[in-house]
C-alpha cells in the first residue's frame, strides 16, 4: 500500500529544504572556495530547480563546466540562462551520449587547462550544503594513505538519517561510490582511462570505482560531506510490517540496469567477487520490491530479462591498459609520466 511522505523519505525532504535554506541565507557555514577543483556537471532535460542547485555548487570550486547532452528545446532557455547568469561554460552535445561520455567531455575540457588537482562531477539533481567542499577535503586531509586515494564522494546514507545518527569517523574506505558529488584527482585518468561510454548510465560509476580499486587505488566516502541526491521517482511504501522506498524506474532503465550489471559483474567477478555477491543480494531485494509495488511489473520484468540476456551475450571490452606511473617522493603522490599534474 502507498502511504504519504514519512520516514526516510521525509528526511531526504528535510534534508533538501535545508540545504536550499542554507544556500540562500548568510550564516557561518558560508562557502569557501577551493581553486584546485573543476566541477563537471551533466545534464538532460533540468527541472527548475537546477539553477539553485549550480549555485549553491560554483562558490566552492575554481570552474563549473556544463555539459548538456541535447536537452529539449523547452529545458535549453533554463540552461542558457543559469549559465549565462553564473558565468558558467557549458558545451552543448549534439546528441545525448549518455552520462560517461557527458562526463568525459568535461573531464577533457578541465585536464586540457593543467591547473586543477581536483575534478569533481556531479548531476543536475544534487544541491550541495555550503561546506561540501570542504567536507571533503577535510575528510582527506585525514586520511592517513592519501597517496592511494583515488577518490573520494558524499554521505548519501546520512542524507536520509537523523542527525543524531551522524557518524562520528571523517572518512572510511568504501568499494564503490555515486559519481554525483565525488572528486577524483586528475592524474588518475592518466592511469586508469576514463568513464566507460559503452555504459551510457547505469553502472558507469560503479565500474570506475572497481577499475581504481583494480589498479591498487582506494575509494573514500567522505562521512560529513551529505548530499542531498534523488533516486528515480521515489515513493514510499508499507508491505505488512515493513517500510521501504522504491525508485519507480521505467522499463528501459530496467533493461538498461540490467544489462550493465551483468557487464560489470562479469568483468569483476574474479577481481572482486564478494562485491559481486553483495550487489546480486541488493539487486534481489530490488526486483521484490518491485514485484510488490510498482506498476507496470510484467513490462518491467521483461526489461529487465532482456537486459540481463543481452548482458550476458555482450563482448567484454579489454581493460584499459595503465600508464606507467611515477612516484613523487615529496608529495607522496602518483603520476603519469609526461606534464606534470598535481594529484
């Protein structure tokens, strides 16, 4: 049964409200800003609200870079307008090539300048608070094995919590994060290749992070750096004495989740087998909630066996061969050889 807004879903609300609050208002918790980070943005189709929300982003980093991947005709004025109004640099693709290749065009824009140590993306849904940034940086000042650190994202899980439930640790070790909201240091790429395009949505962070953790980096949530991020078109629900949320996705992005798990799980298996594991128990959970709840099963289900067929068929890309990388003594950092970049 569908109830109202209530429990975690209500939080989530409460946390948006006031972070937008937050952005709006001057108090102590004002913005700082942090040079060395290159934020990239993707978008497709922004509700109104993405103005608000690349405000309250741009006073903390050095650059913002928009990529759009062919809004309609409706939602370009909002973006012409916000980056025209922000003084922001948006590139505007003449298709929609999804979001690692959105990603990657900006990643390509920010590396091509040489002055950023950080880049960090972000979707066109996520409102940062006034001290994210700095959340995060602070949280990897902590770390005491920086030099391994690949990168590092927000507390989504804190967002839908009452704060007395914050943790009190800055940073832990995670396998995978959400792309939205991470920074990752430049020479990485270098490294370890870009954002996997084949993907086009689903999964193209969670295969990065495992691609880093395969070649020896290690992924960081950041535990005071909460973000306010939507999944899908989420409602809420009780199901005898249980409450959950469901994300309502259509039958496409069904297929299209399915099969990029399957992709990513086949590439992983052996590299990461108990990460395998726990996302085929996560996606279980999922399609219950989904047989439970959801409208359209019968045409979401077939989606989503057609995704995991076609996963199952498709040829795995050969893994992009690493650079070789050299070891700054005094930073304590790794680098790719050629120009140096600050990691």
């Amino acid at each position: 049964m569908k109830v109202g807004l209530s429990g975690s879903e209500a939080r989530y609300q409460d946390q948006v409200n006031i972070a937008r609050t937050e952005s709006q208002l001057e108090s102590p918790r004002r913005a700082r800003t942090h040079p060395d980070v290159c934020a990239v943005m993707v978008t497709y189709n922004p509700e109104p609200s993405f103005e608000q929300n690349v405000r309250a982003l741009l006073p903390q980093v050095g650059k913002l870079i928009i990529v759009d991947n062919l809004s309609t005709s409706a939602a370009h004025p909002l973006i012409a307008k916000t980056a025209s109004a922000c003084d922001v640099e948006v590139i505007w693709n003449k298709q929609n090539l999804g979001v690692g290749a959105g990603l990657n065009t900006g990643i390509e824009r920010a590396l091509s300048s040489g002055q950023y140590s950080w880049i960090a993306t972000f979707d066109q849904d996520s409102l940062v608070p006034p001290d994210y940034v700095a959340a995060i940086l602070e949280a990897y000042a902590a770390c005491p094995f920086q030099d391994k650190v690949a990168m590092i994202g927000a507390n989504y899980k804190l967002a839908m919590r009452e704060q007395a439930n914050a943790p009190i640790s800055v940073f832990r070790e995670v396998k995978t994060l959400m792309t939205s909201g991470s920074f990752l240091k430049t020479f990485v790429f270098g490294v370890c290749g870009q954002f996997d395009e084949s993907l086009f949505m689903d999964y193209v962070d969670h295969e990065f992070c495992l691609r880093l953790r395969l070649h020896g980096f290690k992924v960081v949530q950041a535990s005071q750096a909460v973000l306010a991020h939507r999944l899908g078109s989420p409602t809420s629900h009780r199901f005898l004495w249980k409450r959950f949320m469901v994300t309502n996705y259509s039958p496409s992005r069904r297929y299209s989740n399915a099969r990029n798990r399957l992709i990513v799980y086949r590439r992983y298996l052996s590299s990461d087998p108990l990460w395998v594991l726990h996302d085929i128990f996560k996606w279980f959970r999922q399609t219950t909630k989904l047989v439970l709840v959801e409208q359209n099963r019968i045409e979401k289900l077939g989606s989503l066996a057609r995704g995991c067929w076609d996963g199952m068929r498709e040829p795995l890309a050969a893994q992009p061969a690493p650079t070789v990388a050299l070891r700054d003594g005094a930073a304590g950092e790794r680098r790719e050889q050629g120009p140096e970049v600050d990691g």
